[in-house]
C-alpha cells in the first residue's frame, strides 16, 4: 500500500511539473512548430531530472542531474513569473478603482472632443490684434473654451497616471507586499526568490520519491533473486548427495557451492529442516 502512494505521488509531482514547463515553454515559442520543440525539451529535461539518479546510479548522473534541475527550474520560475503577471492583470482589470478611473477618462475625452477651440495662444494673438467688439467677444469665448480643453487635457494626463498606478498595484501580490515591507526589499525580488523556493522543492521532492520508488523496486528484485539462487543452490546439493558425489556434510556442500561456513552451515540446516 505504502508503495502504491508513493508511485501515485510521484507521478502526481512529476506530471505537475512537467506541466508547468509545458506552459513556460508555450510563452517562450514563438511559431506553433518553436512551442512544440520548446515543449518537447522541457518535458525531457524535466522528466531527466526526477528520473535520472533513480535510474543510474553513476557518477556522471548527477552531473547531467545537476544540469536538468537548472533547466527544470528555469522553467518553473517562467512559468511563476508568468502566472503572477497574468493574475496581476485580472486583478487590475476587475478592481473597481480602476473601473472607476477608466470611466471618467471615457466622459473627460467625450468632452474634450465636444471642444474645437484653438490653441490659447493663436487666440491670444489674435485678440492682441483685433480692436472688433462682437470679434473680441467671440475670441472671449473662444478662449474659455481654449483654456476648458487645456485643463481637460490636464485631467486626463492625471487620471492615466491613476490608472497606471492602480493596475501596478493591482499586479501585486498581498503576501508579497507584505513580506516585501518586512524584509525591505522589492515586490520583484521577492517574488523571484520565492519561485526559485518553490521551483527548487518541487523538483527535490520529485527526485526523492522517484529515487524511493526505485530503491524498493531494486531491493524486492534482489530479494526475489537471492531466494530463487538459494532454491537452486539447495536442489543442486541435493542432487549431489544423491548422486553420490559429496556428503551432507558443511565441509563438502562448503566447496561443492565455492561458499563461505555460514552459507554451507544454513544450507545444511535447510537440507534437514525438508
């Protein structure tokens, strides 16, 4: 039971991690043919990683171990990375602030386009040159409305500016913030530490229940073999002692087998416990 979990762990970890690069690798493709080599790499290297030292148990595994886990978690922090900017978007996009900001930028444009005076200073210079009582009053006008666009214009520089401020905000994390103001750093340094954290442990986990799956895999297949060469030694030696060639002695199934005192001396007590 404890074996079934943990291959069902194992494989859990794994295809979670494999699907992470997946994805990492469709942001970094550019063409549909660049997105599949991209993917095919990352589950290769992915999958090399968690597999590798449970496979071989050569010294040059964990170099080419090594070398995986820094592209596996490559992969991982794009993906991290990339997931916390898309979750930043939906944030800024449904905050209410910035609906807010977002309409009256609407109704400040609509405005300003309702507008078609000149610039303040053509009218300026213009009244500068006219002595004509109803074209002063015109140019009057004309200029209220000048300087009317002018503040609108004003405003809707600042309320941009709002904007951009409300959907950085909304990009950040809450934790992140707050472990950003208690540490004193910023909100990207911490956000990158904390998907190499995350990135580093799942692949550690991956490689650890994989290496344990196999281990006990090798450790029952050992078992299995030694009781069948015991069943074999014991029928060998049986044929022997009743074929005449040695006796039931430690001594003579000690040499008929090339084994050691302990070995002969328990197959002996085999041969008279049947």
């Amino acid at each position: 039971m404890k074996t079934i979990i943990t291959r069902l762990f194992a494989g859990f970890i794994t295809l979670t991690a494999v699907g992470m690069s997946s994805v990492a690798a469709l942001e970094r493709g550019g063409t549909a043919l660049d997105q599949a080599l991209m993917v095919a790499l990352s589950v290769a290297v992915c999958a090399s990683s968690h597999l590798i030292l449970a496979i071989s148990r050569r010294k040059l595994s964990w170099v080419l171990w090594v070398f995986c886990m820094m592209g596996s978690i490559y992969s991982h922090v794009t993906f991290l990375s990339y997931a916390g900017h898309r979750a930043g978007e939906e944030r800024a996009h449904h905050s209410v602030h910035r609906f807010n900001v977002e309409r009256q930028m609407e109704a400040t444009k609509d405005a300003l386009a309702s507008i078609s005076a000149r610039p303040v200073t053509a009218i300026a210079e213009e009244m500068s040159s006219n002595k004509e009582r109803r074209r002063r009053i015109a140019l009057e006008l004309e200029l209220v409305e000048s300087k009317r666009a002018s503040a609108l214009r004003d405003e809707l520089i600042r309320l941009a500016n709002n904007a951009s401020v409300t959907e950085v905000t909304g990009t950040t994390d809450l934790v992140t913030t707050g472990i950003t103001e208690v540490v004193g750093s910023n909100q990207s340094s911490v956000a990158l530490v904390a998907s190499l954290l995350f990135s580093v442990l799942l692949e550690l986990i991956g490689t650890f229940l994989w290496y344990e799956v196999m281990q006990h895999h090798t450790v029952h297949a050992n078992g299995r073999t030694q009781r069948q060469d015991k069943q074999k030694s014991i029928s060998e030696v049986k044929e022997a002692i009743a074929s005449g060639r040695i006796k039931p002695r430690v001594k003579d199934i000690r040499v008929f087998l090339g084994c050691g005192q302990a070995r002969a001396m328990e197959m002996r007590r085999s041969l008279n416990s049947k």
